[in-house]
C-alpha cells in the first residue's frame, strides 16, 4: 500500500472524538439501541434545518432506502447524471428500476436540467441529482421540472454536507435527501449515513425498514414489511456527534484550502477547475482541476505520475457511468461532457487536515510539470 505524504483526503480525529467515543463505550450502549443515535439524528436534522433524520449503515444504503419509501421499483425510469460515484445508481438497479443516465454541465459538472428534460418519459418517476465534490447542483430547475412533471426528486448530497443553494443546505430540497460518513467525506462515522426529510409519513417507514420492518415498542419480533439491517450503531453516532460539532472548522479548512489553490493556480494557462453558480456556496469536499493538454503542456497521467512521485495522492474524476464495466450490459446514450471531464479531470488533495506548505507544494509540483 502506497504511503503519501501529502494525502487526498483523511478524517481529521481529535480530543473530542475520542471523549465522546469512550462515553459511548463507558454507557454499555454499543449497538443500535444506544441513545446517542436518535440524538446525532436530531443534532443533524437542526443542523440542515429538516424535520427528520435517519441514521443508516452508509450512504448507499440511504439512497437504497430512499428508492423503497418513494415505492420505486420495476419499469420506472430514474434519471441520474453521468459523472458521479456508482453508489448513485446501484440503489437504482436494487429496486429493479432503470436508470437513465444523461450528460452533465461542463461548468458545474453537475447534471444538466436541460438534458433532464430531454430524458422524462411517461415511465419516469425519480431524479437524483448529485452535488459533485460538494458543488450544489441547479436545484431551482430541477424542483421546477420535477413539479411540471411530478417527479420525486431525491438529492444525492453524499459530498455536500454543509454546501448551500440560495441560503439553503443542499439535500433539503427534495423529497428526500441522502448524506454520507465515510472515512474520507467533510464529517465520518466510520462508516454511516442519513436519510433527511420533512415528511413525517417517510420517515415513519424509514425508521421501520432500517430495522428489519420491525414494529417498534412490541415485545415480540413482529415485522411488517421486509425491511435491511441498515441500522447505524451507537459507537459510529457519537463519532459523528463529535464531528458534527466541529463541522464550521472542517467547512472553514476546505474553503481556506481552495482559496489558495486557487490564487497559486489563477496564472497557468492550461488549468481550470469547477464552477460554483452565482446562488451557491460549495463545501469544496475535493478541489478538482480540469487540465487543457495543448495549453498546459503535459496530459493528465502525466501530472498523476509526477503526482505520485513526489508522494502527493491524486486521482481522476469519477469514471462515467456510461463507460463503467459493471454496465456494459445496459444500453446508456453517449455522455461526451462527462467523458471530456474525465479524461482531462484531478482531484487534488483537500482532506481538511492540509497546512498551507502542503498545499504550496501540490502547486509547485503542479506547475512544474512539463
């Protein structure tokens, strides 16, 4: 396993994640049933300011659970965009539904509402817009298109935590929204997930199908409804409770990191990097640059080797969703803004650990790359 000095990204883990652990640990509660779960769940949804929150095992399964409660499933369309993480659409085939997977904006990166709109069909019935790499997405279009043809919009926010649409926090947009804790997003449980919405009814079933569809407050094992074990257990929720409160710390280090990424850069022709709109206000997960060989000089593997060799970790944008192998079998339009991204695109390190040396270096290896 390759070691770097200089790390894409990392959990930042202090004092205060370790005394909220061992109060975990000290109170016997370890599973599930521990209190400090339906506390992170509330301390989460007053933070996005929603009225539910449910803590499951991972994002993944939020997005999965999502798709169960809107009662997607066989011959429904959910349209998604084509540069995001395949944890975006494999909840989709979990449900039997078809994902239809269209271009992106060549600015944001984020899906595009005018190819949306060329997508909807009389089989459609979701769209799960993601905010790439914490940049919000056009939401405004795609809540107005989802109204006009009565769509359930589910918001994959997985790296937006703490991001902003015109005053509001991305994933409280639709009728659900679904955030992530891996070890490498803005805040971690280890692991972990949330399902945020203001509908008490979803939230309701929510909470019934992450515990395996049983009745809560029965004695007996009774189960209603075929339901996961995507339950997140009380060590990973006072992890997060932790992170939770240190929040405004990471979001000011990834902005601070991206500011100065950005005045290091701003005069190497060759070199550009995701737009925010006007109305929105990224968490900046992961600053990312888009690399114009003829002006810059050298191509993209070529800066992720010297990268590399200076033990600096990097890597490219998401692979489409149109090229990945796991889905040679569907039949997915061409996406060439996702593909043109990707063959161009570098995620360069953000984790909110950086110190302004690290970030120097990163430019001047960068810069010096011919």
């Amino acid at each position: 396993m390759t070691v770097f000095n200089i790390p894409l990204d990392a959990p930042n883990i202090g004092e205060l994640e370790k005394e909220f652990v061992i109060r975990a640990l000290e109170s016997g509660y370890v599973s599930s049933v521990g209190p400090m779960v339906a506390e992170f769940e509330e301390r989460f949804a007053s933070y996005v300011r929603v009225s539910h929150a449910v803590a499951t095992v991972n994002g993944t399964a939020a997005l999965h659970l999502a798709l169960r409660l809107l009662d997607i499933g066989p011959g429904d369309e959910v349209i998604v965009p084509a540069l995001t993480f395949i944890a975006t659409v494999n909840p989709v085939l979990y449900v039997g539904a078809t994902p239809v997977v269209i271009d992106v904006d060549p600015l944001t990166w984020n899906i595009d509402p005018v190819e949306v709109e060329k997508a909807i069909t009389e089989h459609t019935r979701a769209i799960i817009p993601v905010h790439l790499y914490g940049n919000p997405a056009d939401m405004c279009r795609i809540v107005e298109l989802a109204r006009k043809y009565n769509l359930f919009v589910v918001e994959d926010a997985t790296e937006a935590l703490g991001a902003t649409y015109e005053g509001r926090f991305t994933g409280t947009f639709g009728h659900i929204g679904v955030f992530s804790f891996n070890g490498n997003k803005v805040i971690t449980t280890g692991g972990g997930g949330m399902l945020v919405t203001d509908d008490s009814v979803l939230a309701s079933r929510a909470r019934l199908l992450v515990n395996q569809g049983r009745v809560p407050g029965v004695i007996e094992y009774e189960h209603v409804e075929m339901g996961y074990n995507y339950r997140l257990n009380n060590l990973q929720a006072a992890l997060g409770l932790a992170q939770l409160e240190r929040l405004p710390e990471f979001l000011d280090a990834k902005r601070r990191n991206t500011a100065l990424y950005r005045k290091l850069l701003q005069e190497r022709s060759g070199l550009k990097w995701q737009c925010e709109m006007e109305e929105s206000v990224s968490n900046w997960w992961l600053f990312s640059i888009l690399i114009e060989p003829d002006k810059f000089g050298a191509g993209r593997n070529d800066v992720m080797e010297k990268m590399k060799s200076a033990g600096i970790q990097v890597r490219p944008l998401f692979m489409p969703l149109t090229k990945q192998p796991a889905y040679n079998r569907y039949n997915m339009n061409e996406c060439p803004v996702a593909d043109f991204l990707h063959k161009n695109g570098i995620n360069l390190p953000g984790t909110s650990l950086l110190k302004e040396e690290d970030i120097r270096q990163v430019c001047q290896v960068l810069l010096e790359v011919k």
